[in-house]
C-alpha cells in the first residue's frame, strides 16, 4: 500500500509544480475582418446666413440710437439715426431756389407769348423771340438740376436712418449717441435670428461619406443638420473642400461656437480587432502581441493600422480563431507558461 502511494505522489507532483509555476491569463479569440471603419472628426464653426455690421452710407452725427445690444429688430427698424438738420436747411434753400426758378419761368413764358403775338404782325420780334425760348430752355435745366440736388438730398435723409436690413438681434454695439462717425464705419452688428448654419473644411477623401442629413455636435448637444453645399472648389492650401449645413431653426447655439462632425469611412485591409491592452512594444519600434500556443507564449510582430474605442486593428502572421494574452502584458514575456482562466471573445468595431 506504501508503495503505490508513493508512486503516485512522484506521478502528480511535476503536475502540481507546472500549475503553480504558469501564468494565469485572459485569452482573446481572433476574428478576420475584411477591414474596418475608420472614424474621422472634423472641427468647424457656427455662423449665421446673415451677420451684417451696419453702418451709415454718409458722415454726420449720431443724434438717436433706438436698439441696443442683446434686442430683437424686425427688418425695417430704425436702429439708428444721424442728425439731418443741415440737409433740411439745403432743402429749404433748394425749395426757395425751385420757387424762385418757376416765377422766372412764368416772365419768360408770358414775354414768349407776347413776342409771338408781335412777329405774326410783322413788328420785327423774331430775335428777341428766339432769346426768349433760349432763356425758357435754361431755366428748365437749372429746374431739372433742383430736382435732380432735392433727389439726392432726400435720398440722403433718408438714408440718414439705419433700418435693419433683415430680421435678427443686435450683437456688438460699437458707437455712442452723439459720436461724429464717417461714411463706413461699422455702428452695430445684427445677427439674423434663424438659418443657422455650420461651416467646415472637409478633405476630399472623406467628401463620399457626407451624407445629405449628418448628426453635428455643438457643446455636447447633437443636432441633426442638412448638407446646404458640398464644396465647389478645392482649397488649394489646406486642399479640402469648403462644406456648409443648415441647423434646425429651434438649435441654441450661438455664432463663432466649435462644432464638430464625425464622419465613418471603411478601410479594405485584412486583419483583426483585439484590445489596446494587447499591445506590446516589440524590438526597434514594432508592436506585438502574444499568441498562446499549447500554453506558452510566442511573441508575434504585427502592424497597427488604427485605434479607437479601446481596441487596435492590427495584421500580422496569425489565422482566424488564434488566441492572444488579452492583457496585463506587463508582467508577461516571450516562452513563458501560462494558465487560461478567462476567455474574451472577438469584437467587431
């Protein structure tokens, strides 16, 4: 009895000893993949169809600001209005110049007619007839001339009022009442309430995967925006192509805010899915993994052709269904024994 017992203790300790002495480790089961999807996010900016700085067409003086900063116009407001005193005083004048013009007119036309009764009776009037209607002609173009300065002097007045040019809301305000600006200078900036749009720099290998209906995030809302226009030239610079989106109207974001894309474009490239955890550095820069094969581990050089979401797509010399060491390759090294404890299966991205 001693004896058999004995014998079955030598039997069972080399056993004993190669359990204690492996590595327990998680396994992951390689699946081929054709290929995989390579995701891209693309960064752009908020703006809106219409975003104006308003400014006066002449110089003049500021006299009223009816809106300020932050306030809702409908197009034709008045925001903003210059003094025209002096324009109704050139009106005045003007005025008094066209009465003043038509009373010469009336003289002129009755000595025409008087002229006119003379030389059908043969007194001799025919020169004096002729300057009279060269009289006539001048003073009908100084009349066009009134009217063409009283034109342009209402025209002036008119244009002395800023209107909204569409419907939107006053950003930055940039004069006071009372300043003294010049033909052209900025006064207000108006921003249009709605067609709210997103602005972006697409490049042309990606330009296929621009959907007509893309979700867009804006400050971690997601927004489903409409392609508006898909770039009709290619930026020679930067060579992408200029895309524009329209938002949906109820969208709260606000012009010159960060938005962001995120387009999807499958890459044919045979290999596999595993974990980033997978991953070891390998001899002269290379990457590797360890494939479990008969309980030991042999060291496998693979190429990384991407990463996302916690897992790599990688190729190498391995074959559908092979295990690999699923992670904590930080205590692992090449030929050594281990012990599977848990099984990973493949994920496909």
């Amino acid at each position: 009895m001693k004896k058999y017992f004995f014998s079955a203790f030598i039997l069972l300790t080399p056993l004993v000893n190669y359990a204690q002495s492996s590595v327990q480790v998680a396994a992951y089961t390689l699946k081929k993949e054709p290929g995989f999807h390579q995701v891209r996010t693309l960064s752009g900016q908020v703006i809106k169809q219409h975003d104006a700085k308003l400014s006066f067409e002449f110089a003049g003086k500021v006299k009223h600001i009816y809106f300020d900063q932050g306030q809702h116009v409908k197009q034709g407001d008045v925001i903003a209005q210059l003094d025209s005193q002096l324009l109704d005083v050139e009106i005045q004048k003007l005025q008094a110049q066209k009465q003043r013009i038509k009373a010469q007119r009336d003289l002129i036309k009755l000595e025409i007619n008087r002229l006119a009764t003379l030389d059908k009776k043969n007194y001799s009037a025919t020169s004096a007839l002729d300057q009279a209607k060269t009289n006539l002609a001048v003073i009908d173009a100084e009349t066009a001339g009134i009217a063409a300065n009283m034109n342009e002097l209402k025209i002036r007045k008119q244009k002395s009022q800023l209107t909204a040019p569409f419907t939107g809301k006053l950003g930055q305000r940039f004069v006071s009442q009372g300043e003294t600006v010049s033909a052209g200078t900025a006064v207000v900036r108006l921003i249009e309430n709605n067609n709210t749009q997103v602005v972006m720099s697409v490049p042309l290998v990606l330009r296929e995967a621009v959907n007509d209906s893309v979700e867009i995030t804006i400050a971690d809302q997601s927004y489903k925006a409409q392609a508006l226009s898909k770039g009709a030239s290619i930026n020679p610079k930067t060579q992408t192509l200029t895309m524009r989106f329209a938002l949906p109207n109820d969208a709260q974001v606000y012009p010159g805010q960060l938005a962001k894309l995120m387009l999807t474009q499958f890459k044919p490239q045979v290999g596999f899915w595993v974990p980033l955890d997978a991953l070891t550095d390998g001899i002269r820069g290379t990457w590797q993994v360890y494939q479990i094969k008969s309980n030991v581990l042999e060291p496998i050089i693979i190429q990384l052709y991407y990463a996302h979401d916690g897992y790599a797509f990688i190729a190498g010399p391995l074959s559908d269904g092979d295990k690999v060491v699923a992670n904590g390759m930080h205590k692992l090294s090449a030929n050594i024994a281990v012990h599977i404890v848990e099984n990973h299966n493949a994920k496909a991205l």
